[in-house]
C-alpha cells in the first residue's frame, strides 16, 4: 500500500487530535525530519529520516540515523538502526533487524526474524526472510 501526497486522507472520528491521520483504521503523525507517516505505535527517534512519501507502520523502530526515502515502508516489529536506508519501495516487515549501512532498495523486501549487518545491499525483487548475514553483501 501506498499513499500520495496529494491524496486528501482524513479521520471520521470527532474526538481525534487534528495533526492524527487515519489509514486502514491505524492513526500515524508526520515525522518532523522529513515529513512522512509514523504510526502512533512506532517509535522513531528524532534523527531518523522519514521521507514524505514513506510510512513507518505497526510497531517498527528507527534507531539512530536510519532513513526512509521514496516509498519505503518499516512495518510490524522491525527494527533500523546504524545508517539503514530503505529507498524507491523497498519493505522491511515481521521482526527483521537491519544495522551497520543495510541498504535495501528498488521492491526488495526484508522480513521474518531476519538479522543483516552491513554493508550489506538488498535490491531489485530480492525477498530475504529469515536469515543471518553480515559482512559485504550484495543480494538481488
């Protein structure tokens, strides 16, 4: 899924905060670097970047510097830290642990327990799900 910036979307309900935009039933704010959705669920730390166009959803965690460009979407438990950067419409989703210069790019997707330590880059229509890796990685 994915959202337009131009897509006027707004909440039904009478009592929600005016800055609470409401998708599929889940309420997320703007992230103040960069401007995209966070849900009120996720935690993502103030130097983080989060792209207009990108979400962070369910419970995901952006650590440190991890940053969202494009499309990219951090759902369920995930967890970015270390100069992750999820770009174009890239997924990171289940439990997945990305650290230390991960880039996941294009519509790959990382998911499941996986755990990638970089520099380690995740591109084209690659599904990586539950694995271990580290090192210096290229995976398509």
């Amino acid at each position: 899924m994915s959202i337009s910036v131009s897509t006027p979307v707004s909440t039904t309900l009478v009592d929600a905060p005016p800055e609470l935009i409401c998708i599929d039933g889940e309420f997320y704010r703007r992230h103040k670097f960069g401007g995209g959705l966070v849900a009120v669920t996720a935690k993502v730390a103030p130097s983080a970047y989060v792209d207009r166009r990108a979400m962070v959803r369910g419970h995901a965690v952006l650590l440190g510097t991890a940053r969202l460009f494009g499309e990219a979407i951090a759902e369920d438990h995930a967890v970015l830290g270390g100069m992750t950067t999820l770009r174009d419409r890239a997924r990171v989703g289940g439990e997945a642990i990305l650290i230390s210069g991960v880039i996941v790019r294009e519509d790959a997707y990382v998911g499941g327990k996986t755990c990638l330590e970089g520099p380690i880059v995740v591109e084209g229509k690659a599904q990586v799900i539950d694995v271990n890796l580290r090192g210096r990685l290229t995976l398509r």
